[in-house]
C-alpha cells in the first residue's frame, strides 16, 4: 500500500517553535512518525564556556522563555555541588518559590494551549487570563514576569519583600479558585472525555523504556519527581510537612497526562503557601568564594520533567565543559510509542501533551549541499576515533587503537 | 428585475454585506467571552478587501480550473441561497412548487465545491480537509433531509411560501414538541455546514493549518470567505423560516421581532461553537449518523402524530 507523508512543520500554527514532523499516514491513521529538530540551535553549552561562573546563570535562563528558571536553578545546584556548599534557608525557600510560581504558570499556559489544540479556545483564553494573576505575583516578587534572574551559586539573587509574598498569597488564591473551576467544568465535560480518554497512550513499560520524566512519565504510572527521589533545597521538608504531593496516575492517555498537570498546579499552590508561611529570615545568600578544580552535577524538577546540568572546572573563573539535558530531549521519543495507530486529529493533541519545548531540546543539525542530516551514533564513534588518531600522530606515539580496529 | 433580485436585494450585495456583519457579530461575542476587546465592526469588510487585494498563489500540484472555479461556483451557489431565501420571505407567492429541494440542493453546492477545491490543489494538508469535509457532508445530510422532510409533511407544501403559509394560519412549527426536537437536529446540522466548532474538523487550523483552505489565498480565499459568510447569514434565516414563522416585514414590530429572533439564533451558534471543543470527524459522522438521526427519526414519529 501507497503510504501518504503528512508534513507538519517548521512552520504550523500547532508549534510555537520551530520543528519538523513527518506523519506517514494511511487514510486518517498514523502509521509512523518522524520528527526533526535542529532549526534553532543556538550553541549555548559552547557560549557557557566563554563566561563566568556568575555569568552562565543569565545565560541558561534564556535557553526557554518557560523555564527561565529551572535551567538556572539546575546549574547553580551543578556549582553548589562541586563547591560543597549549601544555600543559607532563606535561599533555599525563595528559589523554591520562584520554581513553583513557575510550574504554576507553565502548566496554566500548556491547559489553555491544549484547549487551543482541541478547537475549545475559550479555555485558552481563560486558563491565560487566570496565569496573568500569577505572572504579576512573579513580577513583584522578581521584577520580570519571566526570566526572573533569582538563582545565584549559594544562594538567591535577591531578597524577597514581605509586600510581594502578601500579594503571591492572593494571587495563589485566585490562581487555586481557577484551577479547581477547570478542574470541574473541563475534566467533567463529556466531550472532552470523548476527545481526550483512551488517546495517545503511553504505558508504564513503553514510558520507562524510552526514559520519559515529569508529568509525561507520571501520568503513565511511574512515580519520579526529583523534588522527592532526591530532595534539594526546601523540597525535602516541605514534602516531610506533608505540604504536597507526587501526583501519578495510571492510564496514560492524554487525558491523564491534562489531569494530572492541573492537579499538580494545586500541589504547587499548596506548596507556594507553605513556603511562604515557613519562609525563615536571615541571610538568603552566601558568597561562594573560588571555584575549585572538579565537577559537579545539579537536577531541578522542571514543569516539563527533570532537567538536568553538568559543569566542569579546572580551577578558573569559566567552567570548561557544561552540559544541559533539558527533559523534552527524553519525553520526544515517545511519540514513536504514543502515536502510531492514531487518528491525524489526536495525534495533533499527543504532540501537545508531554508539553513539548523544542528549544531547550536543540541539537546540531548538520546541513550540507542543502540536505539536512544528522550524525547517528556510528558517525561519532568515526569522528571520535579520528581525533583520537590524529591527538596520536601529533604527540607521535604508538596507536592504542590500532590494535581494535 | 431577476437581476437586481441576485445581484442587489436579498442576493449578493444585501447577503454580503449582512454575512459579513454577522460575521463580525459572532466574532466579538466570541471575544467577549474569551475577556478579550474584539473587533471593531468593519474588521469583517477590512478583511475581505484585503484578501481580494492580494496574489492568488497557485500550487504546483493544483488542477487549476477546479483549483479556481469551485470559490466562484461555491459563492454564486450561496447567493442564490440567500435569494431564494429572501424572495421567499419577501412574499410567499414568490416560490415555485419544489423550491425547498432545489434550495436544499445549492445548500450543499458550497460545501461540495470546498471538496473539489481542496481536492484540486493537491497538497495532503488539502487532502485530508477535503475527504473530512466529505464524511462530515455525508454525515449531516442525513438528519438535515430527514428534518426537512417532516416539515414537508406538516405544512404539507413542497415550497418555502407554503410552509410560510402554513405556519401563518397554524402558528410556528417550533412550538410543537417535534418542532423543538427537530430545531436542535437543524441546528446542529447549521453548526456543521458552517464548520464551526465542534464541526470543524476540516479546516481544524491546529491540526492541518486550515485544511481545506490549506492552498486558497487572495481573491479565491475571500470567495470562500464570503460564500460562508453568506451562509452564515442565510442559515439562520433559513431555520426561522422553516421553524419560526420566518421573517415578516409587516409593520416595524415584525422587523424587530425578525431581527430578535436572528440575533438569538447566531448568538446561540456563536455559544455552542464557544462552549465546545473540536470533535474528531468520525465522532462527528457517529454522532449524526447516531444521536441526530435517531432525534429527527422521532421528531418525525412524533410530527406524524400531529405532536
């Protein structure tokens, strides 16, 4: 049989990013899909090495307009892990903070993109309206809406006045009093159960196997959150306080993977609240004097999934390696699993549902003679070997390798 | 005259300009409840100028004569829609015997000429929305023929003046217990020949960037626009006429109350296209195909039975 392409992409109205989908499709099916990254690269591991330590912060935290403090977050955790210091508790709780305001906000914004996506754009509209509330809470406490430039190595960037934590309080409220009304009235909608149940499923074997994380994995049955499993900052006594919890569901499909993001935006309010009723005083930030010779490696629950940084120092003011895996490079590979045997209709929404962020996930596509290819794993193994060789033949000795090949 | 008729009033230029403020009308209540400003009431005509004004682009693929002719045919087929539409409400003597069914077939004209278009322009974005505009056509038909087969019946006239006539002497079919169930069924079957939401499966911009539309720009995009701008003013005159004792221009009171009922019917449209999230198009096809056809199968039990 003639199987028809479907391309979607670079440029479509269902991505916010640019990125490029083949839907092989039989009739209305999905038989395969193919996706290709790589328009937007823009280099930032390479850029982190040419700044200084307090520098990369404000770097990373332009990899995504969303989560413009989950990469900064995981990096200063990377630092503070090769410095073997901790923040001082105020720290810990206004960088905690921050990082729940901005789950809040993220998946208020993915529920109205969803509602978007299913042609229901009053929902868009409103789920937008109430994340406004939240952004201006943001806005006082950080001075942005977004890119809230709060983490720094041992510490937060600023203090926090008690004014802005006052107003947070009413705009969680707000923000708590809106998601339990999507909560009722979407969730409850048959229409919604009709379009949503039993489509785009992902099970637990299919979500361990391809390593998917955040709330496209929990939705699947697999309970890892990195607040829990390994607890940094103030996520470790505010879970022991009973102030929140892991949400995991079963089935997988996207309906669960939408419930389970709304019910995880009260979680976060109930967290932000503790938070800021337990805030303690004193210092927010310590110095963290000379970076020494070694590695260090940090992990945020971002609102897409784990992100997760690595640097490397040889004693100087710039790290020399630094490396980000932001959670959507995991959580795209499971479409291969979610999408074939679907409808072209649902597979526009199972695209939508693991809340894809194209450009934290940007990786090197190389173009040549106008086609676009990319190295598989055999490439690099072939470029590594040659440098190898050729770092041999300048140094002049006797080949290791010669011996494997 | 039969000129003026298609060309000036009720045809092209009066269905038009009413489309295209309807058009608008749905759009700022549309906004209203999305808690946004909305715009102003030109913004339909801006938009339609702007389109006419600018590069037809042909596909490479496209067959081009049906590429272009089906905008052309699907606006002239709703122009004459909305002349019989409004001959027929303008005096009931205008008709001819059988004028429901010829109404009802340029009805369909617009919608069979988005299939041949999108079908002509041979891209698979076209593609896909041509063969959903296809179920979703045959999905509806069936209610919509049913529904207008018991009004046939209980005016016992094949023309539009009589089932006017009828409902003069015996009073609106929509307030009888099948008139009710059967006005749902039509407006449902409006919703979809409209390609609203929940029934725009077709165009679904989010999924296939405007599907059957995927191709047009220019000229032949504003020649759809407009043919289902037209449409969107003719339906819902269409269901007054057919339920509500249709438009009556006898006195200022009749124009007002015609206009009241208009609004309310493009306004409760607007609400259910607001209040709805897109049906994929086999749960669309199912759900005429079921539910509707079984509520006009009893509308039509019950119609018979003189309920």
């Amino acid at each position: 049989m003639k199987k028809t392409t479907l391309p979607i992409g670079p440029f479509h109205p269902l991505l916010e990013e640019p990125e490029f989908f083949t839907f092989h499709i039989d009739g209305e099916t999905v038989v395969d899909v193919d996706l290709r990254i790589g328009y937007n690269h823009r280099g930032h591991e390479k850029l982190a090495t040419g700044l200084t330590w307090d520098q990369v912060p404000f770097l990373v935290e332009r990899i995504c307009g969303i989560c413009s403090t989950s990469h900064p977050y995981a990096y200063v955790l990377a630092v503070e892990d090769l410095l073997g210091i901790k923040a001082p508790p105020r720290g810990q709780f206004i960088r905690a903070l921050i990082g729940e305001m901005e789950r809040i906000h993220s998946h208020l914004l993915w529920l109205g993109l969803a509602g978007h996506f299913i042609g229901y754009n009053t929902v868009w509209m409103w789920a937008w309206r109430y994340r406004e509330e939240i952004l201006d809470a943001c806005e006082l406490l950080s001075g942005n809406r977004n890119h809230y430039a709060m983490n720094r190595v041992g510490g937060a960037r600023r203090d926090v006045s008690q004014k802005a934590l006052d107003f947070t309080m009413n705009a969680l409220d707000v923000a708590e009093k809106a998601t339990k009304m999507f909560l009722g009235a979407v969730a409850d909608d048959p229409v919604i159960h009709k379009r949503l149940k039993g489509v785009g499923i992902l099970t637990k074997e299919d979500a361990i196997a391809y390593g998917a994380t955040g709330p496209t994995s929990r939705p699947s049955g697999v309970p890892f959150d990195v607040r829990v499993d390994d607890p940094y900052d103030a996520y470790g006594p505010s879970y022991t306080a009973g102030a929140w919890k892991v949400i995991v569901t079963e089935n997988g499909d996207v309906f669960d993977k939408m419930v389970c993001r709304v019910l995880e935006t009260l979680e976060s309010i109930y967290l932000c609240r503790w938070l800021i009723e337990n805030m303690p005083d004193g210092d927010f930030q310590v110095i963290p004097g000379n970076i020494p010779e070694g590695e260090g490696c940090g992990h945020h629950e971002a609102p897409r999934g784990e992100v997760f940084h690595y640097v490397r120092s040889d004693g100087s003011n710039k790290p020399i390696r630094h490396k980000v895996r932001a959670p959507t490079f995991v959580n795209l590979p499971t479409y291969k699993a979610s999408c074939p045997g679907e409808q072209i209709a649902d597979v526009a929404l199972i695209t939508a549902s693991i809340d894809p962020c194209y450009c934290c996930t940007e990786r090197v596509g190389v173009v040549a003679d106008g086609r676009h290819s990319s190295l598989t794993q055999d490439d690099l193994v072939k470029l590594s070997v040659e440098r190898t060789l050729e770092i041999e033949k300048k140094m002049g000795v006797k080949s290791v390798l010669s011996k494997f090949r | 005259m039969q000129v003026f008729y298609y060309l000036i009033f009720p045809g092209f230029l009066f269905a038009a300009v009413a489309g295209l403020l309807t058009t608008w009308f749905d759009r700022k209540v549309t906004a209203r409840v999305h808690y946004r400003v909305g715009p102003p009431w030109f913004q339909s005509f801006a938009d339609f100028f702007k389109l006419m004004g600018k590069e037809v682009i042909l596909p490479e693929n496209a067959k081009k004569t049906g590429f272009l002719l089906a905008p052309i045919v699907a606006l002239a087929a709703s122009v004459l829609v909305a002349t019989i539409l409004g001959l027929s409400n303008w005096s009931y003597d205008n008709g001819f015997v059988g004028d429901i069914i010829v109404f009802w077939y340029f009805l369909a004209v617009p919608s069979i000429m988005i299939i041949l278009g999108a079908g002509a322009a041979g891209s698979p974005l076209s593609a896909v929305g041509s063969s959903r505009e296809m179920k979703l056509l045959l999905g509806y038909e069936v209610p919509f023929v049913i529904v207008i087969t018991m009004i046939i019946f209980k005016a016992g006239s094949l023309s539009l003046g009589g089932i006017l006539e009828y409902q003069l002497a015996h009073g609106p079919i929509l307030y009888s217990l099948s008139g009710v169930i059967a006005f749902i069924v039509a407006l449902l079957c409006v919703q979809a020949k409209l390609g609203l939401v929940p029934f725009d499966a077709p165009e679904a911009e989010t999924e296939l960037g405007g599907g059957a539309f995927y191709d047009y720009s220019g000229a032949a995009l504003a020649g759809f626009k407009l043919s289902k701008a037209i449409l969107f003013y003719s339906l819902p005159i269409f269901l007054i006429t057919l339920f509500w004792g249709g438009v009556r221009i006898d006195g200022g009171i009749g124009i007002l109350w015609a206009l009241l009922k208009y609004i309310l019917i493009v306004a409760l449209i607007t609400v259910i296209r607001n209040t709805n999230p897109r049906l994929r198009i086999d749960q669309a096809v199912k759900f005429f195909w079921g539910w509707m056809t079984i509520l006009s199968v009893i509308a039509f039990i019950l119609s018979v039975n003189g309920l």
